[in-house]
C-alpha cells in the first residue's frame, strides 16, 4: 500500500525526522489559506499522487512549456493561480505511463534554501532478510539512471534486525554522503529515526529524493516516498486509513475484498491460477507464445467458490481481455470446487471471449467433468503449454 507524500512526511515527523512546515490542499481556497498559514517568502505547491517524476512530468491540456507538477512560487496569489491550473488535471509522469493520473489533491510547503541533495532509501533486502539502507550524493536524479551512468555513487549497507541501528551505520551513512562534523552527527540521527519508523510501521520501502542540506548546515526530508507492507496492515488501522483508492485500479480494490491478489496488467490474455509461482509461470509462458498477460491473479491455495466467481468477474471488468487462460493445480485447493466457481461466474458474466481451461491434481477429473457437462464452450487443455498455446491461437483467431 501506498500514501501521498503530505501522508508519508506527517508519518515520519512522528518518530522526530525534521521535514519542512506544510498542509494538504483539496481545494484552490485551502491552498491559499495553506499558503497564508505558512507565511512565505517562497512556497512549493506540489501535486501529490501515487508516482514518482512529478517535477517533470506535463499536464494534460497545457502547452509543451508548462510547469509541471512541482512548482515554486513567491506570493499567496501565485499559489492559487497555480493551484486552480493543477486540481483536476491529469499529470502524466515517466511512472505513471501515458495514461497518467488525476491531482485531486495538492500540497503546499515551505521553501527550503537548498544547499546540497542526496539520496536516500531504506528498503527490505529478502536474500539477507534484513533491511538495506542505499545512499548516493546525487540526490534529485532517478535512482535507476544514477546506477546506470555512475553506479559508484551509490552505496548500500544493511542493518541486522537483531542489532538494529548502531554508530557504525551512522558513520557510514555520513561518509557515503561525504558529511562531517554537526551533519554527520544529523545524518547518524536520521538513520536512527528513519530505521525505527520503517519497523514501527512495517514499512517495505522509504525514499528521501531528496534529503537537503540547507542553507544553514542543516539536513531536512524534502521528498518522502513510503510503501507499507499489504499483509502486516491489520497491525496498523491508522495507515489504512491513508489509503487513497482514487489512485489504485478499481479492479484490484475490488480483489482487495476477497483476498485475491491480482495485478492489472496491459495485455488480452486474462489469467486465473493458484499459487503465485504457477501464476508467474503461466504468465510467463503466454509471453512465451507470443501474448500478453492481461493480469496477475492468484486465487490462493484456499480459494472458494465465491473467490473464484469473484476473480472471474474482475478479470472480465477489464475491456483489453479478450480470452482467459484459468489454470488450475489442485493441491490444498479442490479443481470440483474450483470448476463450479468458473461456471457460474461464466453463467453470470455471459462470457464473449474464449475461455481455456486447464485442471490437474485434487479431484482434477471431477473438476473436467462438471465442466464438460456445464453446456459452456470452453477450451480444455492437457498441460500448461497446451493451455497457453491454445488460448493464443483462439486469441489471435478472433482477431
């Protein structure tokens, strides 16, 4: 799960991470009273959604040298004027491809006088299973092209869960930053802070792009970027209540409610499998055909009948499907329990597009039978490669 950066940046001013003053805005009439409330001399309204690139990225509707999604302005006025150009339009960024996303929501910050920038991640590393913290001095570029251009510039440690935080990673962080004197001594604090707030809050990943140098030899977070751990949210019902669903794809809210975990992907081929192993292998191996995969969707090894009506539904929400590949091992899971689920929510959706299907192991004959006997024209298939070739070829025949 994901939250805005007003979200991430209260989040972290709890465990004492100095961030810069500033108020969520919805409206332009609340941005200006944000920006009233701060006072000035200078301002940053930013538009916050679930993406990063938002300082680059361009608006829907505005001409090629319009400001983008991160602007810095000098008065009360010039925020609203920029606030009214921002709510309600689409921002699209390297991250949130072509489509891009709605600013339904703004945030209005201090200026920061800024000296220096820096990178700054924390993130779980599970080859060692603990937690890694990566810094570079080249703060405000993307990540992925300082490891392409200047991969020396990064640098990761990692911190064992049992020791926690301890002087040594301090002084580490400081020297990967080139930091002396008073910021190091910052820099071995923060680390401390931002370490305990990422376990307090089961977080799986935290980025600072960038944290600051100020004016005044000081370090502030002037970015924050947090993801949180999906199956350790019940422990935390005050992060739930961050959650934006106007940023998430209604159909994997939809399988939020049934436990199902399902990924909305680009391309015609819907997948309904259990496990995520095989479901990676099937997607896998309809690529390897010459298709797309329209989804990522795991049923679990204990998927009902109602979950499978379910799954089936949400696939077949998504206009680009236009076959579904259900590929069934019946391990925990029954392949009868699951064949029922298939068709009655085939009944249900008055499927129009081919359907394979592929069942094997736990009462796998039984499965076959209710659905050769449902009166459905569905594709049967011997194996996971007969399976996807078949759904390719009815795919591509119906094109």
């Amino acid at each position: 799960m994901n939250i805005h950066e007003h979200q991430a940046k209260a989040v972290l001013s709890e465990f004492g991470v100095a961030v810069p003053r500033g108020y969520a805005a919805y409206t332009v009439d609340e941005a200006a009273e944000a920006a009233t409330k701060l006072g000035g001399p200078v301002f940053v309204v930013k538009s916050q959604i679930h993406a990063g690139g938002r300082g680059k990225g361009k608006f829907e509707g505005l001409g090629p040298d319009a400001k983008g999604g991160v602007r810095v302005v000098k008065s009360v006025e010039d925020v609203k004027t920029n606030a009214a150009e921002m709510l309600g339009r689409v921002l699209v960024t390297h991250q949130t491809g072509p489509k891009g996303k709605q600013v339904n929501r703004l945030y209005i910050e201090e200026g920061a006088a800024i000296a220096k920038e820096f990178y700054l991640s924390l993130l779980v590393d599970r080859e060692t299973s603990r937690v890694s913290v990566v810094a570079s001095t080249e703060g405000g570029m993307d990540i992925e092209d300082v490891a392409h251009s200047t991969p020396e510039k990064i640098h990761t440690f990692s911190i064992d869960p049992v020791t926690g935080v301890w002087p040594e990673h301090g002084r580490r962080l400081a020297k990967s930053l080139g930091l002396t004197g008073g910021l190091a001594k910052e820099a071995s604090t923060l680390l401390g802070q931002l370490y305990t707030a990422f376990m307090a809050k089961d977080m799986a990943m935290l980025e600072i792009n960038p944290l600051i140098v100020t004016a005044d030899d000081h370090l502030r977070v002037l970015d924050a970027k947090v993801s949180f751990d999906s199956n350790a949210l019940f422990r935390h019902p005050e992060i739930v209540a961050l959650r934006d669903e106007s940023e998430e794809d209604p159909k994997e809210i939809e399988a939020s409610k049934y436990d199902l975990s399902y990924i909305a992907l680009d391309g015609e081929i819907g997948c309904m499998v259990n496990g995520a192993g095989l479901a990676m292998a099937t997607m896998d191996i309809i690529k390897l055909y010459g298709a797309e995969p329209a989804n990522f969707l795991d049923v679990g090894g204990g998927a009902t009948r109602e979950k499978v009506t379910a799954a089936f539904k949400i696939i077949m929400a998504d206009p680009n499907v236009k076959g579904i590949l259900v590929n069934i091992f019946g391990g925990i899971a029954r392949c009868d329990i699951l064949a029922q689920g298939v068709v009655e929510a085939v009944k249900e959706t008055g499927l129009a597009v081919p359907l394979v299907v592929r069942l094997e192991g736990t009462n796998a004959q039984q499965g076959k039978d209710i659905i050769n006997n449902s009166g459905l024209n569905v594709i049967a298939a011997n194996d996971l490669s007969d399976g996807a070739e078949k759904i390719v070829k009815a795919v591509r025949g119906a094109a």
